[in-house]
C-alpha cells in the first residue's frame, strides 16, 4: 500500500532539503535583478557620454599637431571661434541648406505622397520609383551628381544650353549652393513621402465623405482637413530632416569640398577642415561642440511644439 505524498514536500533524491535559508536568497536575488536589468543600459550611457565629455574637455585645450602636448585656455576657442567671420559664414551657409532642403523636401514630398494615395497607373508607377534615392549611399549620390554636373561629360550642360542657358556645374557660389539643395532633395525627398503616405493611409474617411457632401473643392479639402490632419506626421518628418541636414557633410563635401571659395562651407565641412586639412584638434571639436548645441536647442524647440500639437489633437 503506497501512501500519496504531497508535491510541495517532495526532494530530488541526494539534493538537500530546503532550509531556512531559501527564502533569504529568494528575495537578494529579486532585490538584485532590477540592478542586473539596469547594467547594459549603464554600459550604454557610459559608452556614448565619455567620448562626448572626453571631446568637450578638449575643447578648453590648445591640442593641435604643432602642439601635442596640451595646454589649458579655458575659453579661448569658443571666443576665437565666435568672433571669427569664417564661423558667422559657415553658421549661415548651415541655416541656408538645412532650411532650403527641409522645405522643398517637404512640400514635394507631400505632392508626391498625395499622388501615390490615389492609387492611379501613375501612382502605382512611382510607388516603385521614388524610393530608389534611398538605396543610394548619400556620398555614391553625390559623387554621380558630381559627374552628371560636369560641364564636359555631364548632360545637365548640353541640356541648359538646347534651352539657351550657360551651365558651369558647380563653380558659382549661387549654383554651388542650389545643386547641393537639388541632391539632398533627390536623395530624401523619398523619406518625407513615405511618412506623408503613412500619415495619409491612417487619415478617417468621414471627414472627408462630409465635405464631399457639403460639395468642398480639393484645395479647400486639403487646406482645411488633409493638411492639418497630416501635420503631426509631417512635423515628424521635418524634425528628422532639419536635424540631419544642419549636420550634414557628406553630400556637401563630396559634391563641392566647401566651395567654391568659403560658399557651401557648412559648419561640419569647417570643423573637418579645422581638425584634419589644418590639425587643429581643439578648434575643430569646438565647431563640432557649437554644432551640437544648436541642433540640440532647435530639436528641443520642435519636440516641444509637436507634443503641444499632438495634444491638441487628442484634446488634452
């Protein structure tokens, strides 16, 4: 006759018994998990704020290749640099193509998200088309760019002139600044598209069945429901494209090197020409420590004013 014995008092054969020791452990091990959770996340802010402080403290130093060993002048850089016109012209080449970009990227990327959602042949068409600039490293894009724009093996040149116009690719400063908008756009015009096109497929239809109704033209449609419904996800998209065109540099110098002269000298291009073409280290981590404050403070800004839309529009 086998006597039933209950599960909670059964032991493996040749294990100990637990002891009054078990809850003890039970419970440093609970206290101790969310500290073991809490490490990669530690590991990772160590990882990325000691190169940023590391490179910021330099910036109070005379570290360059004719001055290894470095010297502290506390503010030196910061008052040399914001005194000088090259800062004060890389500042407004920077406001110039980050605002040119973002704006035309964004106006064409809504006409072309706005299309696509008709869901016509020509739609269906450039559905597959437009991304392709995406898959386009942003240097291999400038480099092409580079040769359509020569004026001897390019065909922009034979195309301005059969339309009576003088191409010399990029060697104005007006035609420097303007192609180099013209290839940011190109590259992320694709981007903004497909957020507006996101943003457009989650739209309600009821609003709009209304004011078909009530016999409302497209442009009043667009201008009083589809636009402000839209902008939230719009807003999303010109946060990123500002922000990634005020530190932009590899469409710039690999399209122009700067030039010509000092004319799409952006504030990336004139802290790599500081820190590696003229070996001042300290001089070009302070560019790239102004660069960092402005974005901060202007990302703060649209942040700021996103969140207050976005409750606006869930009526908080």
């Amino acid at each position: 006759m086998s006597v039933a014995v209950p599960s909670s008092t059964r032991t493996e054969r040749g294990s100990p018994a637990p002891g009054p020791d078990t809850p003890r452990v039970s419970r440093r091990r609970r206290a101790l998990r969310p500290y073991l959770l809490a490490v990669p996340a530690v590991l990772l802010c160590v990882g990325i704020l000691y190169p940023f402080f590391l490179g910021a403290s330099y910036t109070l130093f005379d570290f360059s290749a004719q001055n290894p060993d470095p010297d502290m002048v506390g503010a030196e850089n910061y008052t040399t640099i914001l005194t000088s016109a090259a800062f004060w012209n890389s500042a407004r080449v920077t406001a110039i193509y980050a605002i040119g970009a973002t704006v035309v990227e964004t106006v064409l990327g809504v006409g072309i998200a706005l299309l696509l959602n008709r869901s016509t042949i020509l739609g269906r068409m450039l559905e597959r088309v437009v991304i392709i600039p995406l898959m386009v490293a942003p240097v291999v894009a400038a480099i092409m760019w580079r040769l359509l724009l020569n004026p001897e093996v390019g065909w922009v040149a034979p195309i301005a002139g059969w339309i009576g116009l003088t191409h010399t690719g990029t060697d104005s400063p007006v035609a420097a600044m303007v192609w180099t908008i013209v290839v940011d756009v190109w590259i992320f015009t694709p981007f903004v598209t497909v957020i507006a096109l996101a943003g457009l497929s989650s739209l309600p239809s009821s609003p709009f069945e209304a004011a078909a109704v009530d016999g409302a033209g497209w442009w009043m449609t667009f201008r009083r429901l589809t636009l402000p419904m839209l902008w939230p996800y719009l807003l999303v998209a010109v946060i990123f494209r500002l922000m990634d065109s005020v530190k932009m540099f590899d469409v710039i110098y690999s399209l122009t090197s700067g030039g010509p002269g000092s004319a799409t000298t952006s504030m990336s291009i004139q802290a790599y020409q500081e820190a590696i073409t003229y070996a001042r280290y300290s001089r070009g981590l302070t560019y790239m420590l102004l660069l960092w404050a402005v974005v901060f403070v202007v990302s703060m800004i649209l942040v700021r004013y996103l969140r207050r839309i976005q409750s606006r529009a869930a009526g908080v």
